[in-house]
C-alpha cells in the first residue's frame, strides 16, 4: 500500500541527489584551469541528460529486473514499460514504482560524473560522451544488478550497501584510475601551473554535495521513518569528522586548507555511504576520520608515482568508498537496522569477509571494464583533445564558449 510520506521523502531525496550531478561539475569545476571550467561543467550537466534518457530505455531494467544468474536484469522493463504506480514490492513496498525507479535514477546519473574528474582538460567531449553511455550500461547497471537486484549474486552473498558504496563509489573510482592509465598526463604536468582555479566553486560544489547527500544516504531507507534519520546523523557525522581530520593533515604539513576541508568532508561522505543504514553515531565518526586519513595519504603517493588522475577521484572516491565498505563489515549492527547484520566488531567474522569480497570484486570488474572501454574508444575515435586544442582550453577548442 502507497503511504503518503514516504513517497513524499522519496521524492524529496530524488531531487537532492539529482542536485548532487551539477554540484559535481562545481565541484570539479573549481579545481581545473580557468580554460577548462565550461567543459568540465559540461561533461556533468550532459550526463545529466544522457543517463536520465538511457536509465528509462534500458538501464533500469538491467539493474533491477528479474536476474538472469545473478548477473543482470533480464529485460522485462525495457522502456519501463508495465511500470506506473504500483508499487514494485520487492523494493520498495510502500511507493509508487515509477518513485523508486526515479530515485535510482538519480543514482545512475551521478555515477559516471565522478569519473569525470579522471580526465578533465584533455578529452574530446565526442568521446567523453560515448564513453558514458557505454560504461553506464556495461559496468554501472551489472553491478548495480549484483548488489542491489532481487537475485544478484553479491546481494545473496549478504553483501551490505546501503546507499552506493561499492555500487557508486568504487565503480567510478577504479574506473577513474584506468581511463587516466590510458588518455595519459596532461600536456606541461609536472612544470606547468595546474593549482585550482576558482576554490570558491570547489566549496560551493562541496556544500551542495554534502547537502544532496542527505537525500543519497537518508533517501535509501525508502520510507520516512527512523532508519532514514538515523542515515541522516551519521551521514552528517562522517563528513563532519573528516573534514576536520583534513583540516588538520592540511595544516600539519602546511596551512589548514579549504579545498582540504572541502575535499575532506565529500570523502567522509564517501565512506559512510556503504555504512548509512547500518552503523551508529560513533561508528561514523571512526569511519569517516579513517577515511581521511587514508585518501589524503593515498592523494600523497599518487602525486609521488607522477600518476596524472588529474582531480583524485581513484584517492577520494574509489579508496573511500573501499573503506567504507569494509568499514560496513567492521561497524555494522542489527541494533541500528535488524534487516542487516552484526559487524566484525560484534563478533561476525563473515560479514567482514564478504564486504571485502564485494568491494575487491567490484574494484576489480570496473577497473578491467574500463581499461577495454578507454583502449576500444582510443583505437576508434580517439580520447584525446589534439595539442593545439588543449593548449588553448577545451572551454573554447570543444564548445566555443569561454567564462
């Protein structure tokens, strides 16, 4: 039976997640050269557009209908047809389908644009797009289907996501890394200035982040009830502890940062996303400071190893999301959701197990999937933006528009 309240939160989070996608392209927006602003914008607003399209013709129906052996949906919703208010029982009991199948939606959207920050400054915008169309449909919605899907392997394994931390986070992270492996540096990395260009929409980004993530984490209760607040404090909770823990790396090597506390308080975010529904007030606070402590160290070693994945997606997102999905494994409790289980902490070796064994595999997939993807498409069409073209910006060489 649909109940008016939870439909509204459902909604209501729908919407701040969807926020979520342009505040991205703030967000990463502010940290490239002033020549690379627009089209970086750009690559998030248009698969805003791109993906909503893609998720109603097939993705929805690859991620979430019936299983074809745990692997993906089998079709049966093609162009979400048969789908309208009633609700789809197995997901989402007390909400029209067409609400969930929204929601999820948002999720599927905002995915790829995190890899965006990968290969800013020097894709061809052809190819940044074929390439999302592509990566949603083969590596997004199978494992979306695995983890989420009535029937998907990992789900029956026991695995635990709350929200998207190995669904989300871990696909765009690893994916990150592979693609910027294979499109290479930027022209002039390592002598020219690449230091942000606009901080203030680094924070802006962020603020809207942390904002829409109310909606990404409390949203996945999927009713207006106490599981959803509780998703709420420890998602505010997490975020606020590793902005402080970057805080104070930043200011223990040189100055208290603001695009270190921005940076921070997303990848605290990150990491309690997997845990949301499942981990207590105090938990969030360990997973998200931990969390800091790792991504800022690993955004260390990959400046060292000269690795050009320009914006730290790989660092941010993809070891975050990493943790915080053992950190599931770790914290979790029945105590806060009875539909879960008991962590490492209380005594469940297995479920410490199997989150490292979801997040290893996803991990693994997403980062071979893209590899092929990013080579296929260099082979084709090419990845890369011609020197010129990057020299003088991709604001003007792919979209004729500058700031």
């Amino acid at each position: 039976m649909i109940n008016a309240g939870d439909t509204a939160w459902v909604l209501i989070s729908t919407a701040l997640v969807i926020l979520m996608t342009p505040a991205v392209g703030f967000f990463y927006g502010g940290m490239v050269r002033k020549k690379n602003i627009l089209s970086t914008i750009m690559m998030c607003f248009a698969i805003l557009a791109l993906i909503s399209v893609q998720w109603v013709l097939f993705g929805f129906t690859l991620a979430f209908a019936p299983t074809i052996g745990g692997i993906i949906g089998n079709g049966k919703w093609l162009g979400l047809l048969g789908l309208g208010s009633t609700p789809l029982v197995d997901y989402a009991a007390t909400i029209p389908a067409l609400a969930f199948i929204m929601f999820q939606a948002a999720f599927a959207i905002v995915t790829p644009s995190l890899i965006v920050g990968a290969f800013v400054e020097r894709i061809k915008f052809s190819a940044f797009l074929v390439f999302s169309l592509l990566w949603a449909t083969i590596c997004y919605d199978p494992v979306a289907h695995w983890v989420w899907g009535i029937g998907g392997w990992l789900r029956m394994l026991g695995a635990l996501d709350f929200a998207g931390g190995t669904v989300v986070h871990v696909t765009a992270g690893f994916s990150a890394l592979a693609i910027a492996l294979i499109i290479g540096k930027r022209r002039g990395y390592g002598k020219d200035n690449m230091e942000p260009s606009n901080i203030p929409f680094v924070v802006l980004g962020a603020v809207l982040l942390w904002f829409g993530w109310f909606g990404f984490n409390g949203g996945s209760a999927l009713a207006a009830n106490g599981l959803a607040a509780s998703a709420f404090l420890v998602t505010n909770t997490a975020a606020a502890a590793a902005a402080l823990v970057w805080m104070l790396l930043s200011w223990i090597h040189r100055k208290p940062s603001v695009l270190g506390v921005a940076t921070g308080a997303v990848v605290g975010l990150v990491a309690i996303t997997p845990a949301s529904g499942f981990v207590d007030p105090l938990s969030s606070i360990a997973i998200g400071g931990i969390a800091a402590l790792i991504s800022y160290y690993m955004i260390v070693l990959r400046m060292k190893i000269r690795i050009d994945e320009s914006l730290d997606v790989f660092a941010c997102h993809g070891m975050g999301g990493f943790w915080g999905a053992v950190a599931t494994g770790i914290f979790c409790s029945k105590a806060v959701n009875p539909a879960g289980a008991d962590g490492l902490l209380l005594g469940n070796v297995h479920q410490f197990w199997v989150q490292l064994l979801a997040a290893s595999v996803t991990a693994a997939f997403a980062f071979g999937v893209t590899l092929v993807l990013a080579k296929g498409i260099d082979m084709v069409m090419g990845l890369r933006v011609a020197d010129n073209e990057e020299l003088v910006g991709l604001d003007i060489s792919q979209h004729a528009e500058s700031i």
